[in-house]
C-alpha cells in the first residue's frame, strides 16, 4: 500500500510541474489565478436572492483562509486543499446568506436562499491559442444547487455553459478536486475571453481557487464520474455473504481523451480490494488498440461478470483505472480512476452505502409509496425474519409547519412471484386502504409506525413494530431461500404537502420500485433508490433435524476473547455457521462449500458480557450451542 501512495504522488506532481509549463493565463504567481489576497480584477454580480430586497447582499467573496462554511450548518469546515490556499480563495455560501449563521432560521439571512450569483473574470488574451483547457481547485457541498462555468469568447456579449457538479448529491462534498474542462470550442484564438463561474439554487457552498486557462495536455484520459459511470451491478450496495454470492457483478464507464495524442493500448483495470485489509480480492482489464483525442464520452466495460465468492462481512473498494502505457504523466492522474463501495453484511439489506441522498416529495392525495427489492440467495439456509425495517426521511422549507412526529408510516412486504427482471411496470394496477396490488406479486404482511420526536432526530429511523396479517393478526413472516422480496414504505400526511423520502444517489441500482397512479421502475436517473433497509434476524434456534454432538463443537466456553466453532461432519456438505445473542440478532454469518472437517476461530473480546448463540445448519441438519462472553 505504501508503495502505491508513493507512486500516486510522484504521479500527481509530475502533473503540477506539467501544468506549469503549459500555463495561458492565471495559475502560480498571478494574483488573479491565486485570488492572492482578494478577488483582484475578477467582479461579482449578484442575480436573484428569494428575497427581491436583498439581492445585492448574494455576492461571492474572498475568503482568507479557503475554509468553507461560515452558514449555521459548517459540518466540512476543512481547508481548501489548493496549492496556493494560504493567501485565499473566492467563495460563495448560501447557507450563511439564507440562515446568517444561526441553524434553523431559514430565509432569515441577509439573501435568502435560493440564490444566483457570478464571479467573472477579467478580458483574457487567448489569441494564438486555440486549444486550450480552463483549470481551477474546487471544494463544493450542495443541497439543491446548479454551479455552471460559463464562457465567451467575445467580451460577454454571449456566453456558452459548462455545467459542473451534476454528480455531487446531498451532503456530498468534493474537497480540493483539480477540474480540468475543454474550452477551445468557445475560447480558442480568441481575444476578449470571460471566464464566469455561476452559482444558482439552495444551499450550501463553493469555493475556488488557483484558475488558470492551460494549452491543451498531450496526455489527458478521464474517466467520466457522474450519474451513470461507473456502473456496476448489485442488487444492493449492502447484502449478507449468503446473498452477494449469488449475484454478479458487471462493470463499465464512461472514458475520454481530452488529450492532443492518440493513445495506443489503453487499458481499462477494475480491482476489489477488502478495505479494511486491503487485501486483493479481484481484478480484470480490457485492452483498447486506439484511443483517438476526438473520443469524448465512450462506454467500455469488461466483458466477464465477476461473481464475490468467499467474502467475508466488511466494506470493499472497486477502483475502476484507465492506464495509458505509452507515457505516465497525465494531465490530471486524479480523474483516470474512480472508486466505489458495497458491503458484505452479516443480516443486512441496504440500496446504499454511505446513506447520502437528496430529496423527492409528492403533494397530498396522490397515494404513492416507495419500495426496493431484496434477493435471498438458494445458500441462505438459515430461516430468517425482519427484525426491522430502517427508513429515512426529510423536509423542506415549504413542508416545516407539519412536523414530522405523529405522521404515521405503512409499510407492505411482498413476495416476487417472477424472476426480478421480468417485473412488469407497464399497465397500471389499483391500490386499496391494505396493499397494493400486482400480478406479479404476493402479499406477504404490512406494519404500522409513527414518527416520534426521538424519530423525527434521527438521521435513520428504525421500526420494529411486529408485522401483521391481512386480518390484523401479529405474524412473523420468514423469508424463503432464493426468493426476492419487496418491502414498500408510505407516509400518510395531513397538510399541504408530504413529508420527503430521502434517496441515496451513491449505488448503480435499478431494483427499487415507486408506486404512484401506476408502477414505475427505478426513479429518473440510475443512482436512486430509497433508504429502505431491512435488518434480518434467526427465525428459530430450535433445532428440528439436529446433528449429533460430535457434529459441533463451540469452545472454550465461556470465554472473553476467542471462540472456537469446529466441525466433524459424517460426510461432505455445505454449512453455514452463524452466531446470535438470544434475541436471535445475528452478529457474523459465514458459508462454508463442502466441507466435513473445520474449526473457525472468533474474536469476541468486543462482544458485551451476556449468553450467545453458535449455530451451524448443514445438508443434514442443524445444532445450536449456547455460549457465555465474560
């Protein structure tokens, strides 16, 4: 690991020193690249504000020390991590313009949210270069908010938009990034060039630093990182071991060469690294003959799909790399890979990983609910039920007057009665007060909560109210082997508006439902589903077909440290050992592939002093030992 941090920042530097040579305008030592010690020839213009009346007050600003966030919501108040930081940075905050600094004063602040503002350079000579590429350091954190790089090539008369940040979702923040965009279509041999960086919308801030306007790299290959690249394919970003076993992942993205040269033999590297560990898991490549400068956003993928065997419960990192073998000094190295997460659970279902998301809302008296869709893989042996259901949700200014706590929450569990990708969203089938209806589908139990104040806190709610019948009745649905289940959430509401679903926008999944009027799969762009987890637990630990005692052994017993867990099995079979506490929550799973004769060892040391559970569910049958940590 070490060795690869190394080459990374010997990599990054050749890139600054590369930069340098090929600097236009701005860039190291010119005090209106650096913003040194102000905003210097640059000017700001301040467009809208909600309030009309203090529109003038919605300006960027210089800001000294490059740490944003001067609102009442300052949670990434770090350093701009920009070569030249020290002397300043430009910066516009809308958080501190809506709230003044105090949390919850919504509209209150001297230029209320949402608001449009510019930062526009001074004329910029460009005449005699006509490839050029506008450079900057940026850190962004956004809520509802549109930042666009607008450029013209004749004074300002017109400008051309470059949208920026499209990607960044809710509390994502993007900190000291090195943006590199193409302007030569606009800016290329021209005289009167106008840089304007434009902030439009809520929430919460941008700050940039060290513009510069560049010639245009020899080598410069991206990996285009937005809402659809990369792409791999979980069913979730979150599934216990005997599920992902059972689901294959395929892997593309988006590339480009923003470069001057053709690029022989490019290669597109996906690796799996256990993050923890960072122990090497996977890795598989493509190999391009030629890659021209005119390709600007091309889809490659790896063509065999990789299926995660063996894993044990943690988080893993997929780097997607594109190398270019004929010279290692990339314009910008940062942007040639791009890194993604999922998680190997003991019990649990989740869409996302990080829980970041934004908002989706719908008016009152237009029933809709939100679901996902969560797939038991044929090994999952054990007889499991939900525990809880676990769900998110938000406001906005307009819904603030009809709290949160006291609304109530349904949630309806189904059963797929057709493989996954055979669902059929396109004829619309009719809710009624219970369930909602489809062909494709059986109704298997629904819940009811209501949000209290504890809730209404929380960043994750967690339900555990019992699961009902159709009648009313308490049951306890256990969820079968290679069967996929839908768990459906709505929030009744009294008001004018409801209160919102928060959507994770950090996993590539399309096996999530919205129901509203009629069946919708997936949402309007390919990184959204709800936060909707579903926490499993042990049916039963009654052992209907034990083995005999010889077959499992759990010692020593009790312990405060280790456990071991050893098998003696008559013949081979498939296993699975599982360890609870006495409520039947499972702490560690774990699948074993034919085997007769095995011992795992476990640190418990963490574990709190109290009665466990040690379970192993063969072929044959299935034991359950008790043991004590002290």
């Amino acid at each position: 690991m070490k060795l690869r941090i190394t080459l990374s920042l010997l990599t990054a530097l050749c890139a600054v020193l590369s930069l340098q040579s090929q600097v236009i305008w701005g860039g190291p030592g010119d005090p209106n690249g650096e913003f040194a010690g102000g905003l210097n020839d640059w000017t700001t213009v301040a467009i809208a504000s909600l309030n009309p009346d203090s529109v003038e007050n919605a300006v960027w600003i210089w800001d000294e020390d490059a740490i944003p966030n001067r609102g009442a919501y300052g949670v990434n108040a770090t350093i701009l991590e920009s070569p030249s930081a020290a002397n300043g940075a430009a910066y516009f905050d809308s958080d501190f313009y809506d709230n003044g600094g105090t949390q919850g004063a919504f509209g209150e602040g001297p230029a209320p949210s949402p608001q449009t503002s510019e930062l526009i350079s001074p004329l910029i000579d460009l005449s005699g270069e006509q490839d050029v590429v506008l450079t900057f350091y940026q850190k962004f954190r956004n809520f509802s908010a549109e930042t666009v790089i607008n450029v013209s090539g004749d004074g300002g008369a017109t400008f051309t938009p470059f949208p920026i940040n499209s990607d960044v979702a809710l509390n994502a923040t993007s900190t000291g990034t090195f943006q590199a965009i193409n302007i030569s279509e606009v800016a290329g041999g021209q005289s009167e060039v106008v840089i304007k960086f434009t902030w439009s919308g809520d929430y919460y801030y941008w700050i940039v630093d060290d513009v510069a306007i560049t010639r245009l790299p020899n080598n410069d290959l991206t990996i285009i990182d937005d809402e659809t690249s990369p792409f791999y394919t979980p069913h979730s970003a979150v599934q216990p071991v005997c599920a992902i076993e059972n689901d294959p992942f395929f892997f593309s993205t988006s590339a480009s060469n923003s470069g001057a040269d053709t690029i022989f033999n490019m290669t597109y590297k996906v690796s799996i690294y256990n993050n923890d560990t960072e122990d090497f898991i996977f890795s598989d490549s493509v190999v391009y003959d030629v890659w021209a400068p005119t390709i600007s956003d091309s889809t490659i993928f790896i063509e065999d799909n990789w299926t995660p065997e063996g894993l044990v419960p943690g988080i893993y990192r997929i780097e997607h790399e594109l190398i270019n073998p004929n010279n290692s000094a990339d314009f910008n190295p940062a942007d040639n890979v791009a890194i993604q997460f999922f998680e190997v659970s003991s019990t649990t279902f989740a869409k996302e990983f990080s829980g970041n998301g934004r908002f989706g809302t719908w008016n009152d008296g237009e029933f809709y609910a939100v679901g996902a869709f969560y797939q038991l893989g044929p090994d999952c042996a054990e007889n499991y039920t939900i525990s809880s259901v676990d769900y998110a949700v938000g406001q906005v200014g307009a819904d603030t007057l009809s709290p949160l706590v006291g609304r109530p929450v349904q949630f309806w569990l189904w059963k797929l009665t057709v493989p996954l990708d055979s669902f059929d969203t396109s004829t619309n089938y009719e809710e009624d007060i219970i369930n909602i209806s489809h062909p494709s589908m059986e109704f298997v139990a629904f819940s009811l909560d209501e949000i209290d104040e504890e809730d209404a806190a929380a960043n994750i709610i967690v339900s555990d109210e019992p699961f009902l019948s159709i009648d009313g009745d308490i049951i306890n649905p256990q969820l079968e082997p290679g069967e996929t289940y839908g768990i459906f959430a709505h929030w009744g509401t009294d008001g004018s508006t409801s209160p919102l679903h928060l959507f994770v926008s950090d996993v590539n999944t399309t096996t999530d439902l919205f129901y509203s009027g009629g069946w919708f799969g997936g949402f309007s762009d390919t990184k959204s589903a709800p936060i909707l987890r579903l926490q499993l637990e042990l049916e039963s630990s009654v052992d209907d077909i034990p083995l005999s005692a010889e077959a499992f052994k759990v010692y020593p017993n009790p312990t405060s440290d280790l456990i071991n867990l050893e098998l003696n099995l008559e013949t081979n079979s498939d296993a699975t050992i599982t360890i609870a506490d006495v409520t039947g929550r499972v702490i560690s799973y774990q699948n074993l592939s034919k085997v007769q004769s095995e011992t795992l060892s476990i640190n418990v040391s963490n574990y709190v002093s109290g009665t466990y559970l040690a379970r192993v569910a063969t072929d044959i049958g299935t034991k359950t030992i008790k043991f004590v940590v002290q």
